[in-house]
C-alpha cells in the first residue's frame, strides 16, 4: 500500500470532518493518505440562493475537476449535494453508514406558530414544505457554511432556521433549542456522505469498497432516483426518505409547487431481500406514477416560474 490516496474535500467544518472521517476509516485499514482541501463555488458566493446559479453540482464541480485533473484522487461529499447524474468518469465509491436524516429547525426558544413568524433557510424544499403547513409565517433565504448560518440566525431577529441535524451533530453545534421536524420529509440521501473516484483507478475503489454501507447505498439510491426521474434537469422542492423497517424498505417521496400551496405525496415498501441494489427499482417507479398524477404539470409549472 505504497500508494498515497490523495482525499479532495471542502474547507468548511462539516467538510472537513467529513473527509477525516473517511482519512481515519482508510487509515485504520492500513491505507496511506493524505488531504487536500478545495474551495469550492458554493462556499464563495453567498449572496445568492443555489437555485439561481444554475450551476448543477455547487458543492462538488471544483472537486470533481481536481480529481479530473489528477490533482486529488478521491473526494467525500455530503451525498445530498451531488448531482444524481456524476461527470464522465466519476464513479460512486463509497456510501458511509447513514448519520440522523431529519431536518430540525433551530430557535431562541417556545415559537407561537399560530401567529406570523420569520423563517430562514436557503432550500427550496423546507420553504415549500414550511409554507405548505404554515402560509402565514415568511421565509427567508440563509446561506452558508453550518457555522455561518448558525451565527446568522443570531444576528438576526428571526423566530428560527432549519438545518440537517447530521450536520450539526457531526461538528458538535447542536443547539439547547431545537425541534424535530419530523413531519417535513428530508433532501434524498440526507445524513448520508458519498465518496467518489476516478472509473479507472481500481486502487481506490477497491480501498473504498470496504468503506461501504450496503443498506444506506440502497436506500439513497431509491430517493436518488425517484429525485432524477423527478427533475428533468430542474432544481425542484423534492424530499424523499426510503428507511429499513422489519424486512422491508418504506419508502415515502413529496413533490411541492415553490410556494408549497400545491403538495403531491406518495408512499411505498418493497422487501429488503432483492438480490442486487438494481433490484430495487421504487423510487424510479414512485416517481413515475408522481409524474403521471399532476407531477409532470407541476414540474412544468415549476420550470417556468425558474425561469
């Protein structure tokens, strides 16, 4: 094991112990390593929301073209940033065993949720969902790295922010206050971090191969899907959670129109004991019969108001 498996990753906090995490799992196995970390897009404009970028991959292009250029050899990423569809080339290594999927919305205290609140958050998925089930509250965008947005929230008179509560666990920010936002479904593969490699370089996805989460690749693959099938290439408020539960995987997939007046939900279960991960063909089917009963509409609805 002479070779030194170059680990590419963000600056940020979360990316960074992200990337250490992956760095101590390889070198336990006995694996040289080394980090390189890379600024990237998303984390040096922050004064726009993602969406209005119209960049496909923020959080992973500057990365994805290290690796490309043979600057670093792998990279670790949250695996809700990444694109459903990765640059030739680019191969999914690894999926981690999945941290907390919930989303969380973090406060000051008690909020009166019956009377006109202020929200922030720069995804357009908790807005809509937000505003689905209290349209009387206003959304605001917040961007950031974790550290950033939390001290944002301070700043700031708002009545509370939303986060993944992964993320805040995993650097060790979780707040005294907070709820559970259990009734809002997650981004696909929230919680989840996925390590990419170059296709032809056999070394590190063999390395990585032992890094694998068989039940977590299965279930992000399921919401990854019922997300590309959604898409069609535009960003949309899309949650989607597939989880173990006895023998078989419940899935649950939402699709909402960008001021969460419009809602479309869906929800099934398939056995847990399919042979190969291609076996499990739900969220590509979920989000097929979604398309076929007001999604495509809404889809279409949502690109022009996009654009």
């Amino acid at each position: 094991m002479d070779k030194v498996i170059r680990i590419g990753t963000r600056d940020s906090q979360l990316a960074l112990w992200q990337a250490n995490t992956v760095k101590d799992r390889l070198e336990d196995l006995g694996y040289q390593t080394q980090l390189i970390p890379v600024k990237s897009t998303g984390d040096l404009i922050l004064d726009k929301p993602l969406y209005e970028m119209g960049i496909t991959g923020i959080f992973t292009k500057t990365l994805d073209v290290a690796m490309l250029n043979g600057t670093v050899d792998i990279a670790v990423h949250s695996m809700k940033d990444v694109p459903t569809a990765l640059p030739k080339g680019i191969v999914q290594a690894a999926v981690l065993k999945r941290a907390a999927t919930e989303d969380i919305l973090v406060t000051e205290g008690r909020i009166a949720y019956e009377k006109p609140c202020t929200i922030a958050t720069g995804s357009l998925r908790r807005k809509a969902q937000w505003l689905s089930r209290y349209p009387h509250h206003t959304v605001v965008d917040l961007r950031g790295n974790v550290n950033t947005r939390l001290q944002k929230l301070q700043d700031n008179n708002w009545q509370g922010a939303i986060f993944a509560k992964a993320g805040l666990k995993r650097i060790d920010v979780l707040p005294e206050h907070f709820e559970t936002l259990d009734w809002m479904l997650p981004a696909p593969a929230q919680g989840a971090m996925m390590v990419v490699a170059l296709e032809k370089d056999t070394f590190c996805k063999e390395a990585l191969l032992k890094l694998n989460d068989k039940t977590t690749e299965i279930c992000t693959k399921m919401e990854r899907d019922f997300l590309r099938t959604l898409e069609g290439g535009c960003t949309a408020p899309i949650g989607a959670l597939a989880e173990v539960i006895g023998e078989n995987i419940q899935f649950k997939g939402c699709l909402f129109s960008l001021d969460g007046k419009e809602k479309l939900e869906i929800a099934a279960s398939t056995p847990l004991n399919l042979l190969t991960e291609e076996d499990y063909t739900l969220g590509k089917e979920k989000a097929n019969e979604l398309l076929n009963t007001g999604g495509r509409e809404l889809m279409t609805q949502i690109k022009k108001e996009m654009d």
